[in-house]
C-alpha cells in the first residue's frame, strides 16, 4: 500500500531571543507572540502555547509540537493547533480553552476557544504604558471590549467608563476588574452604540482626562446600522474633543490595511484645525515583538489649548 501523501513539515517559526523574552515578562507579562514565520504565528497566553496556520500551510500538514530555543527555559503546558480563521481546533497538549495571563502586572481572563476573541490586545501594551505614565483621574474607554485600557487605569486610581455594543465582552471586563480587585461606583460598564452614547455624555457635561478611541474597521450593527471606521472616524473623534479635559490625552487606534501612521495623522491633523483644537500628535508605540505589518495605527493627540 503507498504511503498517504503528507507535506513536508513547514519551515520552524523564529522565536523571540531570550533577552526580548526576559525583557518583556519583566514587565509582568505573560501574553505576547512567541515566535512567527511566514504563515505561522505561535502566541504565548500565559502557560498556553497558540500555534495559528495558515490555510494553505496547513492542508496536508501535521500538528507539531513546537519546539522553544534552549534560552527560553518557559515550556507550555497546553498546546492549541488553529488554523487560521478556522471555528475549530485541536489541542495537541493538556485541556481546557480557558486561561488567565498577566500584562503589565495586572490579570486577564483569556478564552482561546475557537472564533472566540482571547479577550487581550497584546499589540496595545505599549500604549497601556502610555496610559500608566499619564495618571489620568478619569478615561473614556470607548470600544472597551474586556476593559483592558480600563482595567489599567483603574489601577492607578482613575474613575472609569468603558462602553462597547457587547454585554458578552463587557461582562469579561467586569471579571476582569473583579479579578484585580478593582471595585466600586467609579467604575461604570455600558452596553451600548458608541454612537449613540456620545452625544448624551456631551450634553450631561462630562469631561475626560483621557480617552481611547480603538473601533473596528468594520461591525454589523446591533439594530441594523453597520460601522464603517472610514465613515464614523471623524464624527467620533469630534466628539471625543467635547469630551475632552483641557489637558486630556486621546489614544486613536485604526486597524485598516492602507492607513499607516502618517495617513492617520494627516486625517487627525486636518480634523484639529477644523475644530480650531490646539494640540501635539505623538506615535503610539509598538511592543518589540510585534512586526511593524501586524501593528494598527496608533497615535496619541495631547491637548494643548
Ligand atoms: C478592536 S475591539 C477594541 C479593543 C479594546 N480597545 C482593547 O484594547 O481590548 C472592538 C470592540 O468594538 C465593539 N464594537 C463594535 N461596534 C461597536 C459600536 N457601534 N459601539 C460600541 N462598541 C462597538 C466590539 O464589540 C469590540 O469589543
């Protein structure tokens, strides 16, 4: 009888050096990617190791244990093999699709089951960072999903409001403050449209000292109106302004293949002038082992006026 046909195995993904490793759990993280090649990506959440394949690589070949250089002394205990964009996976080692993972010292709970999302952004650290170093008083978490930005500035003792159109995430923000042990009035959770949200914040006179501004490119919306970021960026960010403090900080993330850094800050730059807001743009920053190719854009306005 001939063999089946099996593809080679593809080509090993390069790891992060153990120096970027070291440096990036010294920050208290356990949630960032590990290792890529062309048409692999192996994520680290904590003790899992996510292997995601991409179709073409993956017809044919054989889940595989990946292997970590001897300067990474980590070993997973779980290995899930996904191929990318795929609703299912299999698990070549222990059990379970749930985790808890550290960013920057603080917990997130982490569901890696297929077509879920994890429940973090890791290619948003940095600009948590940013966030940390800002010591806002209070911040708008505007698409908050699990309430990363929210969690964070909660616990250096910002009052919070984070709004997304799903109940499901924001009730993984909730666990996620519970978890940190972060409670109490000053922090609000509202499952609504963004769009809908901010014009009754502006007339209520609430002001921020900061404010997040990360929508997807595009969404179905609850009641049939759809979310388009290349309409709704300017709107939003108008109203973002009437929210904001004199001294506020607006992080403004955009995750659409085409709009770079500098396209971004151009449309930014020309919604400033128009609204007569004096204020200095500065890059978002990118975590060292996330490829430039896979970083949104990010830009932080400060408000000068
Ligand atoms: C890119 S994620 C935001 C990531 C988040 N800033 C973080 O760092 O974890 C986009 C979120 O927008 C939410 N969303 C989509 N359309 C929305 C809308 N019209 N109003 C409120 N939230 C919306 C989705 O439910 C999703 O959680």
């Amino acid at each position: 009888m001939t063999a089946p046909f099996r593809k080679p195995r593809p080509a090993d993904p390069v790891w992060l050096s153990g120096a970027i490793w070291k440096e990036i759990e010294k920050t208290g993280t356990s949630a960032f990617l590990a290792a890529c090649s062309p048409g692999i990506r192996l994520e680290r959440w904590g003790d899992t190791l996510r292997a995601l394949v991409s179709p073409s690589l993956a017809a044919g070949t054989e889940p595989f244990l990946p292997s970590s250089p001897p300067e990474i002394s980590w070993k997973a205990n779980r290995v899930i093999w996904q191929i990318d964009g795929e609703k299912t996976a299999s698990l070549s080692l222990g059990s379970g699709w749930e985790t808890e993972v550290q960013e920057l010292g603080l917990g997130y709970g982490i569901d890696l089951s297929p077509g879920v999302a994890p429940g973090l952004f890791p290619d948003q650290r940095e600009n948590r960072l940013t966030l940390r170093s800002l010591r806002p008083k209070s911040l708008l978490n505007l698409f908050a999903h699990t309430c990363a930005f929210g969690v964070l500035a909660a616990s250096e003792g910002a009052a919070t409001l984070n709004i997304d159109s799903s109940s499901r995430a924001l009730g993984r923000g909730k666990e996620n403050y519970a978890r940190n042990k972060l409670g109490g009035t000053e922090h609000r959770f509202w499952a609504e449209d963004v769009r809908k949200v901010l014009p009754r914040l502006i007339r209520r006179g609430e002001k921020f000292d900061a404010i997040i501004l990360d929508p997807p490119t595009f969404a179905h919306g609850a009641k049939g109106r759809a979310f388009r970021i290349a309409h709704e960026l300017e709107p939003l960010l108008i109203s973002c302004l009437a929210l904001a403090s004199r001294r506020c900080a607006i992080l403004v993330s955009v995750n659409q293949s085409g709009t770079g850094e500098s396209e971004l800050a151009t449309t930014l730059r020309e919604i400033l002038a128009r609204e007569q807001v004096r204020a200095r743009l500065r890059p978002g920053h990118r975590p060292p082992e996330v490829p430039p190719e896979r970083m949104p854009a990010t830009l932080w306005i400060f408000r000068e006026d």
